[in-house]
C-alpha cells in the first residue's frame, strides 16, 4: 500500500481535476517542462512533513503533518491591445479560488486525513520574451495519523 503522503497528493490530484481554468492539467511531482504555449496547469507535491508520536508503546502513533503544494501555471503571449501581465493575474487568481473552494469541500478527505489548512499563497507574473508567465501556489498543511509501523494506512 502507498505511503499515506501519496495517497494525500493522489486526492488533491483527483479532487482538482476537470476545474474550470486548469481542466484535466493536474500534474503530480513538481518538475515538469513546460511547452511555449501552454494551457494553464496545475502542479501537486509535497515537500516536507513533521511528524509526533501521539502514543506510547509499540506500536506508537505518529501525529503527522504534511505539506502540500498546489502550483498553478499560466502563460499569455504578448498581443496588441491585451495586458498579458493582467490577464496572467486574473487566470492565476481564477485558479486559486477554484482550488480553495475544491479543497474547503471536504477537508477531511473522506477521513483520509484530520484536517487540511491553506497556510499561505505565494503568486509571481514575470515577462519573458514576448509573453507573459505566472505562478501561483497554495500550500497547505495536512494533518493526518498512522501507526509507526504501517505508514500505508491512517488511522
């Protein structure tokens, strides 16, 4: 069985699926090129976890919080008349609310996890050449329990 940090990121891969500004675009791992063009896109990893036994004697359980990653991705060529920095604003902000409200739907994964927290957004457009590109990601904490010696499986 996966370790329950894969099953975490697997559920925000499916639950931000089919949105609508990212679509089917949902990528799971953080590195991944990306073509001249492309349709805005979701990235979802996780990066760090700090874990606490919760339980004494073996085996314990570990009170663990993850952190999660939802990178979304926006590109705008420069064209007459548009303000690509503003539209790159605008697309990155639409994914945002999109992932908030999907998320905020059910912060329990269907018990998977005790609870998840949007903790902080970080949002770039810079110009590169004849186009517009931005970022925006949403991290989240994610707390959730397994024994020490099953970390497929919450509890």
């Amino acid at each position: 069985m996966p370790h329950v940090r894969e099953q975490i990121r697997d559920g925000f891969a499916v639950r931000l699926a089919g949105l609508a500004t990212t679509g089917s675009r949902v990528m799971k791992g953080r590195v991944r090129p990306l073509e001249i063009g492309f349709l805005p896109t979701l990235f979802i990893f996780t990066r760090h976890e700090v874990s606490k036994p919760i339980s004494v004697g073996f085996p314990r359980t570990l009170r663990r919080t993850v952190g999660v990653h939802v990178e979304g991705r926006v590109q705008q060529a420069a064209v007459a008349g548009v303000d690509a920095a503003e539209v790159c604003d605008d697309l990155l902000e639409a994914i945002a609310a999109e992932v908030e409200a999907a998320v905020a739907s059910d912060v329990g994964f269907g018990h998977l996890v005790k609870d998840s927290v949007l903790t902080s957004t970080i949002k770039d457009v810079e110009a590169s050449g004849d186009r517009h590109e931005g970022g925006i990601r949403l991290s989240y904490d994610v707390v959730y329990l397994t024994k020490e010696n099953a970390p497929g499986v919450a509890v």
